[in-house]
C-alpha cells in the first residue's frame, strides 16, 4: 500500500465544491451589496468564512492532484520493473520507484554477486556517503521485514540538514529463500520517522522487484555466456565491436577520450609448432592472466583473433594505452615458457579523433600494430606517429 488513491471522482468532486464556494462567495457579495449597512459585519464574516473554506478545499485539491501524480508515477515505474532485464536499468527504475514515496531523500540497492563482492547503485547520496554508506547494524544479511535505524551527531550537528538522519533497510529475498541483497532509504529531515504506509509502499516496490533481479541475473549470465572467450576469459570478437562502437558513441557525444589498444603475441605460431596447439592453448590462457591483471577496472578487454587483443580505454589518452602496454609487456616477458624462451608481443595504439568512427578508430589501431611488426616486433607504435 502507498499514499491513498485519489480518484478522478474524488478530485471531481473537490473541485465542484470549491465552484460552489466561489459561486456563495460572490452571490454573498451581491446580497451585501443589496442589505443595510448594520448587516455589514455578518455578510462580511460570512464572506472571509466562505473564502477561508475556499482556500482550505484549494490546498486540499492541490495535496491531492500532488499524491495522485506521485503515485501514478511509482506505479509507472512498478510497471517498468519487469520489463527490465538489464542490471543497470533495473537498479536505476528500482531506486527511481522508492524515491517517489515521500519522506526520503536518498536511496541505494545493493546486489550480492561473487564472495566478497556486489553491485551497488545509490541516488541522492554524496560520493562519501555511497562509498561509506550508513549502516543497518545487522551485520551481513539483513532478518525478515523493516528495520529502521536512528542516526545520531554532535550536539553543533543538530540542525543541519545535509546528514543522514535515519535509515529504512529492507532486504530482497529471492522465491527460493536466498538473499539477493537489499534496499536502503534514507532521511536527512531532524526528528522524522517513515509511517506504516510509507514503509509499505516500500516493502511493495521490494516485491516487484525481486523477479525483475533474477530474471536480469539469468539474462546477464546467459550473455556473458555468450560473449566471453572460453579460453582467456576476456570478452569475444563480437563483444568488442559493439563495446568499440558504443564507447565511441559516448565520446564522440559527451566530447570524452577514447583509447583503443591492439597487440598480438610476436611469431606465437611458431609456438604451437615447438609445443603443440593444447600447450599452445595453456600459454595463451596464461598470456591473457597476465594482461587482465595489468587492465585497470574500466577498461575493456577482449580476445579479438587468435592470438590478438585488444583493449579499449574510455576516459584514456595514447600515453594512458603506452603505459599500459610497457606494463603488459613486462608482465608477459617475464612469464616462465616451455625452453626458457620468452613471449613477445606488438601492439598498435589509436586515440579517438573527433569525428571519427569506431571503424575508423579501428583501422587506425591495427595500421599502427602492423607498422609495429614491419619494424621488427617486440615494440609498440602510436598511429599518430
């Protein structure tokens, strides 16, 4: 249950009687002027009482126009729910729903994934406050139901409205009994407490919710299914054009930077030849440990031929993509090979132009990694160069 339904009738009726008002108001006016003066002062009160029951009925229709509006929203975004099967959207229309329920000035969900980690989204929380959120103080996972939590400062920090004044923590369990993770709702408004319809409204968005979490989590395994190499755990050749493509997008619009990096294993046939392809297989898959590990979190990583690579770098410039290559080729020349030889690479860089395409992108990308084989391997070129 959220905030009362205001019906069309009841709005209807509302604004019926604040015509009926105004008409009293001026029929009143009309006698007044008609009456003698000693009947003044009564046709007068009566006339402020009429206009003071006309502004009264006129808060109460815009308090109603207001709650119909909030909840026909909320119930929008309930709706939206389950059509939403990618993780990021969903989070958003999730924290979007809990904010149309008044009182509350700040939302995060946090998903459970692997041991040890999750996915977070907040809205209305400052970086320090999504990076140290405030906590429930129910450990890990949070029991059945609401818990509401106080939160309490200094004396000097009584009236200051930017802090986080409580809390209302919910925790989303899934039809099989497991926890998903949780919903958070804060207030920084001294002294209020969310009512039982606010907290139900709450708990309601918490139920919908929790088909739309599982069904995005099937949907986003099945795709990195789908778009991960078996061997090397990087994303595929598919992937990274539309990655490329997409990242390119984003720059070109928002005027950002965009570095892409391409490198390929030096003469790594020869490899297979000496060893065979099921060993050749296993210095590959080590070759692309190596390389993850050097790729910071925003980068893009993916196995874009056999043994080619590639790494898209958003917000990076050529110099970002020479120092990740320097790191990457230090990291793989001191891999241990069967016969005590080393693993070299080549790599091309490109930096986005404005502009250009993500096939431009591309191509300029991979002229420069064959300039780098023609010089002799083992070395790394710039395409503005």
């Amino acid at each position: 249950m959220g905030e009362p339904n205001i019906s069309s009738g009841i709005i209807s009726t509302i604004i019926a009687a604040i015509a009926l008002v105004g008409l009293g108001i001026v029929a009143l006016e009309i006698v007044r002027r008609r009456q003698p003066a000693e009947r003044d002062d009564r046709l007068v009160q009566a006339v402020d009482d009429m206009r003071t029951r006309m502004d009264s009925l006129g808060r109460d229709l815009s308090e109603a126009l207001s709650r119909a509006e909030r909840e026909s929203r909320r119930n929008r975004f309930l709706n939206d729910l389950g059509s939403s099967i990618e993780f990021d959207e969903l989070l958003d229309r999730v924290l979007d729903a809990a904010l149309e329920v008044p009182g509350f000035d700040a939302a995060m969900v946090v998903l459970d994934e692997a041991v040890g980690q999750s996915s977070t989204a907040s809205r209305g929380m400052t970086p320090e406050e999504a990076a140290h959120p405030p906590s429930s103080g129910a450990g890990g996972v949070l029991p059945p139901g609401p818990i509401t939590v106080s939160y309490r400062y200094g004396t000097g920090d009584a009236a200051d409205t930017s802090l986080i004044r409580g809390g209302l923590f919910l925790a989303l369990v899934g039809r099989e009994g497991n926890q998903l993770g949780s919903l958070a709702l804060f207030w920084r408004t001294p002294g209020y407490e969310p009512g039982p319809e606010r907290i139900s409204a709450i708990e309601q968005i918490t139920e919908t919710c929790i088909p739309a979490i599982e069904n995005a989590r099937r949907y986003r395994e099945a795709r990195q299914l789908a778009e991960t190499d078996a061997l090397t755990g990087f994303f595929n050749q598919r992937y990274f054009h539309e990655m490329l493509r997409r990242e390119s997008l984003r720059a070109q619009r928002y005027d950002r930077r965009l570095a892409l990096l391409i490198l390929d294993l030096d003469d790594f046939k020869s490899v297979n030849d000496r060893i065979g392809h099921l060993a050749g297989d296993a210095v590959l898959a080590g070759v692309a440990e190596q390389l993850r590990n050097e790729i910071r979190s925003v980068d893009i990583g993916c196995r874009v031929g056999g043994d080619e690579f590639a790494v898209v770098m958003p917000e990076s410039t050529a110099d970002d993509a020479t120092q990740l290559f320097e790191r990457m080729h230090k990291s793989v020349a001191a891999m241990p090979m069967p016969g005590g030889q080393q693993v070299r690479v080549s790599a091309g860089i490109a930096e986005l132009r404005h502009g250009e395409t993500a096939a431009g992108l591309f191509e300029r990308a991979d002229a420069a990694l064959r300039h780098s084989k023609d010089e002799g391997k083992d070395r790394v070129t710039s395409a503005s160069e």
